[in-house]
C-alpha cells in the first residue's frame, strides 16, 4: 500500500531550463525572501515545515539541486559544488531576488555561501543548520565505506543504503520518522538513476587537497570574512555525527560575534528533529535584524 506523503508537501512546482535541464524549485508566499538550500540526501521536502511556517509572511524559495527532489535526473552531468553553486547563482539571478535570507543545510551550506560569494549584493542575512563550508576536518567511516570502489556504488545506487541509512542516523527522535515522512524523503530516489546525484555528493567529498572540490572549499572558506558584516545565525544539532561540533566552532570563528544557539537534543537532520525551536528562534532573528530597505525582495 503506497504511504501518502505528499499531503506533507502542498506546495506549487515551479521550474527552469539551466543547461537544457530543469531545475525545480518552490516559490511560496510574498514579502521578504527566504532561499532555503538543502543537501544530500534530501531534497526541499525537507524544509517543508519551515516554508509552511513563514509562507504567511515571506516569499520562501527552496530549490532542488539538479539530480535531486523533483528537478532532473541527467546522468551525464557534471555533479559538483562548482556546478550546484552555478546552478543557485543562476535562479538568484534569473528571478532577480535581491535582499535574500540564505538558509542553509549540509550540502546546502557550501553550495548557498559559495553563491552569497558570487552575488554578495543579493544576500543580507544568513542561516547555517549543521553545515560546513571549508575543506572537511574528517569524513566519517559511515560515508568513507559508501566511497569504496564498485561496493560504494553498489550500496548508494541499488540499494539506496545511504538515503535509507540518513533516516536512522540523521535524527535523534526517531518517531519524527514516520511512514509519510521516510516516503517523502526517499520518493525522488527511487531507482538506480534517479540516485546518481547522491553518489555524485560523496564522491565530491575531498579527502585531500589532490581532490578539485578540495581548493573550492579553500576558496569559499576564505571569502567568509567578507559577509561577517551580515546577520548570520548558526542552529546545530549536536549530536550529529557527521557535521560535529567542530564545523559549529569553526564557523564561530570565522564569524565573530554570531549568534549560535545549540539544540542538545538534535542530530544532522536538524530540521526534523527540532522544527518546533527552531521556527522561533529564525523568527526573532529576522525581527531583531530588519532590512535595510524592505521590500525590495
């Protein structure tokens, strides 16, 4: 018996042709703009809770990467943080958005804040839930064991063990995982080429500076600095396996003076694990720092 997810996700598709490829997005509600920018494995699906939160008062935009959620599947492509990056670059400019709140996750932190280097003009705020933007201090066993060679493949592609994994290892209160939720967030992934962009993600992971991904990082790492003049909001989970309170640290150095608020009770899926704080906690944030000029969003 097929599970209803979609109930989750009642939101209006909206979609571009980059590179003869459509890239889908969701564009929800008016005022301010919010650009939520998720990663791997998930999809916009999983900011469901948030854009339902703030469609009433924002206009929320939230992407699917290309070979992720409901954009194409292309599997020759060229699946990297330079091209992702591109791709975000390219709706931000295309839709001519402008005073943007970046909110970003995993993936999505890397991929958003290499834009907001691109079109710093177009970000004014910035939210970072579990994410990294620098050449990784460690990679796990956990994602090392889904790079071995031909077993990797074999594992993320016909098995689907790495999505399927993130929904045991991603959270912390695991009844948050329910029949509708695990659906939702396997249902893009649901055949052998519909899983490409996953282990293209993986394989992207630099393990040292031999990998190209390596001095990309290097380089968004150190243009940091120069949005520190920005809002910027950190909200980890920390009890997360992957981006460990080392990648937080990180960030609060790079950052002086952020405001970072730990949820002790929370794993990497952050989001799923502690909708109900965080939605608050953004809230006070975008309230506590205005626009400059609102309305131009």
């Amino acid at each position: 018996m097929a599970v209803d997810w979609r109930s989750l996700y009642p939101f209006r598709s909206h979609e571009m042709l980059l590179g003869g490829c459509r890239y889908h997005y969701l564009d929800e509600g008016s005022g301010e703009t919010l650009v939520m920018v998720h990663g791997n494995p998930t999809w916009s699906f999983y900011f469901r809770n948030l854009i339902l939160a703030f469609r009433d008062r924002y206009r929320v935009l939230a992407p699917d990467h290309m070979g992720c959620g409901l954009s194409d599947k292309p599997q020759d492509y060229p699946y990297c943080l330079t091209t992702h990056t591109s791709n975000l670059v390219q709706l931000l400019e295309r839709l001519d958005l402008r005073d943007v709140t970046l909110l970003v996750h995993d993936w999505g932190g890397a991929i958003g804040l290499g834009a907001a280097l691109q079109v710093p003009n177009r970000v004014a705020r910035l939210v970072l839930f579990n994410t990294g933007a620098f050449p990784p201090p460690f990679i796990p066993w956990r994602i090392r064991a889904c790079r071995i060679p031909g077993l990797g493949t074999w594992a993320v592609r016909r098995l689907n063990l790495f999505a399927r994994a993130a929904l045991r290892m991603a959270v912390v209160k695991r009844e948050r995982m329910t029949a509708a939720v695990r659906a939702g967030l396997l249902a893009p992934y649901d055949s052998w080429e519909h899983r490409v962009a996953i282990e293209q993600f993986v394989a992207d992971i630099p393990a040292s500076p031999r990998h190209p991904t390596w001095q990309v990082l290097a380089d968004i790492e150190r243009g940091l600095p120069s949005l520190a003049n920005r809002p910027v909001q950190l909200i980890w989970g920390m009890r997360d396996w992957c981006f460990r309170p080392v990648c937080l640290e990180r960030f609060e150095k790079l950052f002086p003076g952020v405001e970072a608020h730990r949820l002790t009770d929370a794993g990497h899926y952050v989001i799923e694990d502690a909708h109900e704080q965080i939605i608050p906690l953004v809230q006070r944030f975008l309230d506590a720092h205005p626009l400059q000029s609102p309305g131009m969003s």
